[in-house]
C-alpha cells in the first residue's frame, strides 16, 4: 500500500479554524504539488481529507473526488489517521490531506517506531510504502516533497 501524507496548503490565519481558507500563495502550492502527484499516481487512487476548508481546497486540487473524514481534523492522532487510511491492508494509493503536527506524526511512527513531532511543511508530501522482505514488514520513503522544489 502506498500511503501519501499530504499537509494542507498555505492558509489565512483566523478562526473558526474549521473555515480557514488556502491564501493565493497556499492556491498555487496545491496546484504544483496536484501536478506533481497525478504525475506519479496510478489511475485509480483514494483521496481522503479532514473536514477543515483547506484540506478540501488543497485536495480539489487532484481534480478526483475526495472523501471528508471527521477523525482527519486537527489534532487527530496516529491511530485515527491510520485507520481512515486503511494502513497497511487497502488496496491502492491512498492521499490523507490533513495537519501540523498530525501528518509529522504518522510519518515518525511508521518510520522510526516512535510519535515524535516531525515537520511536514505547508503544502508537502512523504509518499511511504509498506512491504514485506524476508517475512518482515517494512516501510519504505519513496519521496518526501516541498511545493518550492517543484
């Protein structure tokens, strides 16, 4: 299973938190880093998002439809961010679009067996895969990206 952690674009400050909406800086990084991903996805894919604005507006960026899922709102822990996303058993890609610190936190865990805080900037990307090698299971980074590289 390929399992790509999205952040969310650049978005306004305020509150509701919910609401917030993608600033024109947070537009153009969702729309390179779409580009970058359809470029590399298979055909068929799984987009699942939080229920915040700038998820939704970061993801719309795919052009495919998306699924809202509560448990993907900020503050959503390792546990509900893995079991939305079906890891390690769906079948296929599966693109979470979701939050700081959460994302950073997933990635630590299936990479280093541990929560830890990492950092996933606005609008970037770790792409993990699991596999088995010699009766093991084992994750693997394929790709880790930032909207300024692209």
């Amino acid at each position: 299973m390929d399992l790509i952690l999205w952040r969310h674009a650049d978005a306004e400050d305020g509150l509701p938190d919910l609401s917030r909406r993608l600033t024109p800086r947070g537009i153009k990084q969702a729309e390179r880093m779409a580009g970058w991903l359809l470029q590399r996805l298979p055909g068929k894919f799984h987009v699942i998002v939080s229920p915040a604005e700038r998820t939704k507006q970061t993801a719309a960026a795919l052009g495919v439809s998306t699924k809202t899922r509560r448990e993907l709102a900020p503050g959503a822990s390792v546990a509900q961010i893995l079991n939305a996303a079906e890891w390690p058993d769906r079948k296929g890609p599966v693109v979470v679009v979701g939050h700081q610190p959460d994302l950073g936190r997933v990635a630590a865990f299936l990479l280093s067996s541990q929560e830890e805080d990492w950092t996933l900037k606005k609008g970037g990307l770790w792409w993990l895969t699991n596999r088995v090698r010699n009766a093991e299971a084992q994750v693997v980074l394929r790709a880790a990206m930032s909207p300024e590289l692209l």
